[in-house]
C-alpha cells in the first residue's frame, strides 16, 4: 500500500471520528434534557395522580 493511499483512510478515520463523537457524548445529553422537558410539561399539564402525592406529601 503506497504512503497516499494510507494517508487518505486515515484522514477519513479522523473525518469519521469528528463527525461521530460529538454525536455520542452530546446527543445523550440533549435526549435526557428533552425527556425531562417533557416529563414536566405533562405533570403541568395534567398535574399529579394521587401515588405521586403520596410519594411527594407536599415535598414536590
């Protein structure tokens, strides 16, 4: 394998790499805050069942 051969898959390597990793260190971040967006959207709107008074009495 000739030296520019070898230096184009390692450069699509690191293409690859720049590309992927942000998706996996911040794309988990972004998918829990949107859960949590939504958890509170729906407690607002449709407010607490009694288990979570319960759980909560007066707490939450």
């Amino acid at each position: 394998m000739s030296a520019s051969i070898h230096f184009e898959i390692t450069l699509a390597f690191i293409e690859v790499a720049a590309v992927f990793l942000p998706l996996f260190v911040f794309l988990p971040k972004l998918i829990q805050r949107a859960m949590k967006a939504n958890v509170d959207a729906a407690i607002d709107t449709f407010g607490k069942n009694e288990h979570v008074k319960k759980m909560c009495s007066g707490r939450c």
